[in-house]
C-alpha cells in the first residue's frame, strides 16, 4: 500500500528489502550505541559552534553591526530585500546562495574564500 505525505511517496519495503535490512542491522548490532554516541557528540558540537555556514553568516551580521549599518544600508549596497536579510541572519536554516554571501561580503567591505578540505571524522 502506498500512502502520499506531503511531496514524498511511502510503501511498505518488499520481503527483499527487509530482510536486506535486518541484515544491515545485525552487522552494526556492536557498533550502534558508538554510532549513535558520535551522532550526538556531533550534533551537540554543532548546537555550540554552529554549522560553517551560520558562523559566515554571524560574521558578517557582527561586521555590519561593527560598522553601524542597518539592514536598509545592505540593502541599498546590495539590492537584497531587507526581509531576506533579516531571514537570513536570523533563520537557524537559512540556505543562502554563494552569491548572495559573496554579495553581502562585498557590502561589508570582506571578500568571501571558500576552502574544502578533509572530514574531520
């Protein structure tokens, strides 16, 4: 039977699939309570430290306020509504484009650098 919740389509798992399943979770039996300790240590490091992008977006709201420009003076620099510079610097999922940040950058006089580099797992 396949049931419709919001944009996403569930069914039950074929005999297949369950049984593929129990299988995957007998071969992580020993390891789950790491995993799931991991998980949470993650999770409450992120909660602390924010995500590398809603640090960015910190810092380039303290700049502005460093430097004693309102929501309006970005969006007269940038030409981004002041609503969706609010959502951003406010929204704990705001999901912003490069673009957009480079923009803001610019306003505040900062220049963005994007570095990819090794998981730290």
């Amino acid at each position: 039977m396949t049931k419709e919740r919001g944009k996403r389509i569930y069914r039950k798992a074929t005999t297949e699939e369950r049984e593929r399943h129990a299988k995957i979770r007998e071969q992580i039996v020993d390891e789950l309570p790491d995993i799931k300790r991991r998980a949470r240590e993650r999770l409450s490091l992120l909660k602390k430290e924010g995500t590398p992008l809603r640090q960015v977006l910190s810092a380039l709201r303290a700049e502005r306020e460093r430097q004693g420009l309102s929501l309006a003076d970005i969006n007269e620099r940038t030409g981004i509504d002041r609503a969706a510079l609010s959502r951003l610097e406010n929204n704990e999922d705001a999901n912003p484009t490069l673009s957009t940040l480079e923009c803001y950058a610019e306003a505040v006089g900062k220049r963005m650098v994007v570095l990819l580099s090794e998981s730290a797992s």
